[in-house]
C-alpha cells in the first residue's frame, strides 16, 4: 500500500475537475480532507479501481494524518543517523555541543541527537517536527536574500499555493481579524519582530521558524468599507533551505500554535 503523505500528492491522483460529485466544492478540498482521514479516496467516482487498490488498499481507509506524520517522522529520524551533526550545525545556523544539534525554533531551543531524538522544551508535533528534520536533511545553508517573495513565486510553489492560502495564510488573517494580541503574543511567545516593511502593511512581523528561513507577516487592517488582508512572505532562499512541502507543513505547525493561543480567547480557525 503506498502512503500519501502530503495533501499534493492526494491531488495530483485526481481529475482535477471540481465536478463536485465527490461532495466537496473542489479537487483539493477533497485532497485535503483524504489526507486528514475525514474522506476516502474512493469516494472520488472517476478514480480508476487500480489507482484507490494502489494508494489505499481493499476496502481500508487511507492513514490517517498522524499515522502518516508518525511513519514519517521515523524514517527522518533514521536518515538523521547517518548525518555527522557537528559537520552541519554551522551550516545550518545551529550549534553541536555534548552530542546534539541546537538550532532555535521561534526564538526557543530545539535539539536532535545523533540518533535523531528531539528534545525541546515545547510539544513536539509531526508538523513541526518533519520540517526541522529535514532542514537538518536536506537544506543547503544558502545565505538570506534580504529579498521578501509570497510562497507562489517560490520554486515549486505555485504547485503548494491554493493550498498554503487557504490553511496557512487564511487561518492566520481569521485569527488577526478576531484576536487583538494576535501580534503582540507573536512577538512574546516566538521571539517576532515588528518591522517596516516595502509593502505598506499595517503591522509587519518577522518570525524565525528555522534560523535561514525567517517569513514576515503582513496585516493591513479594515479601513473605510475595504476588508482586512494578511499574506506571508519568505525569503527568496526558502526553497534552497528547505523544501516547499516542508515549508507549508512548518506554516500549518505554526498556525496550531496560534490557534492554540487563541482559544483561551473563545476564538476557531477559518479551517474549523
């Protein structure tokens, strides 16, 4: 039975049609809700048998997304045990003291050991946990731009951005529209920085979710008649430090921890 383990690798299965048979308004819609275990892909009527036998196995649900994220987190963490961490740390912005690897995590410390362990003071969620395990894997330690590019003009990103503006983008301008200390908690609790910015927002933030891929949040308030609007923007190196899938799944980790914050305010997400 093959995993899909990502939201686009459920969508690039279907006919990509928006028929709207399966009960969902689109492709992705359906996408995403099979990879979160609330749909099966068989319930997609234009799917060849193969095809479902393949990715789903006979009369069995695809796994669920912590089944998934769990399974990948292992294979990471086994991979991890072949990487000299000390060669890496400075690359990656990190440091190797005492048989670990400390890189900080919006503004707090988060550790790998040689046998691909995590330790860190916060809970550690297959969200967050695959993006940092693969930036040890995988990302090339390029220097920041000081370039802000939205996640579409990334490499590869146009694949990723229907998906990243509904459950990253989205969530996060729902919170800011109904949470007051949305900002203020961002620049409290994950190390943020208010900033100017070139794209006139009324409140600018940067995080640092891994050191070499910071991303800024833009809010421009309602004003006279016109609606909120809030995008995230990457440096222009992202894609080189870390993966675009890693990206957006590290964005939706965040966006749990906001949701997380919000709800002692009574406050759900625009994704429910």
């Amino acid at each position: 039975m093959s995993v899909l383990n990502n939201p686009m690798a459920v969508f690039k299965l279907l006919p990509k049609t928006n028929c709207r048979e399966c009960g969902e308004r689109t492709c992705l819609a359906f996408a995403a809700a099979v990879f979160k275990g609330n749909r099966d892909l068989a319930e997609c009527p234009y799917l060849d048998k193969a095809v479902i036998e393949q990715h789903s196995g006979r009369g069995n649900k695809s796994p669920n997304i912590d089944q998934s994220m769990d399974e990948a987190v292992r294979v990471l963490q086994e991979r991890v045990k072949d990487v000299d961490l000390a060669s890496v740390a400075e690359r990656l912005g990190g440091e190797y003291r005492n048989g670990r690897l400390t890189l900080r995590t919006l503004g707090k410390p988060f550790s790998i050991d040689d046998q691909g362990k995590m330790h860190a003071d916060i809970h550690i969620h297959g969200w967050i946990a695959i993006p940092m395990l693969r930036y040890v894997l995988e990302s090339k330690g390029e220097p920041l731009t000081g370039r802000w590019v939205p996640l579409r003009e990334l490499k590869g990103g146009q694949d990723w951005y229907r998906l990243f503006e509904q459950r990253g983008e989205k969530a996060i301008k729902h919170l800011a529209d109904s949470y007051s200390e949305l900002f203020e908690d961002m620049t409290i609790l994950f190390n943020g920085q208010e900033t100017t910015d070139e794209f006139n927002a009324d409140i600018a933030v940067v995080l640092y979710p891994l050191p070499k891929v910071p991303m800024m949040i833009c809010y421009w308030k309602p004003d006279e008649g016109m609606a909120s609007s809030l995008n995230v923007f990457f440096d222009a190196s992202a894609p080189d430090n870390l993966p675009i899938d890693a990206l957006y799944s590290l964005v939706a980790g965040f966006v749990r921890m906001l949701e997380k914050i919000s709800h002692r305010h009574g406050i759900r997400s625009a994704t429910g």
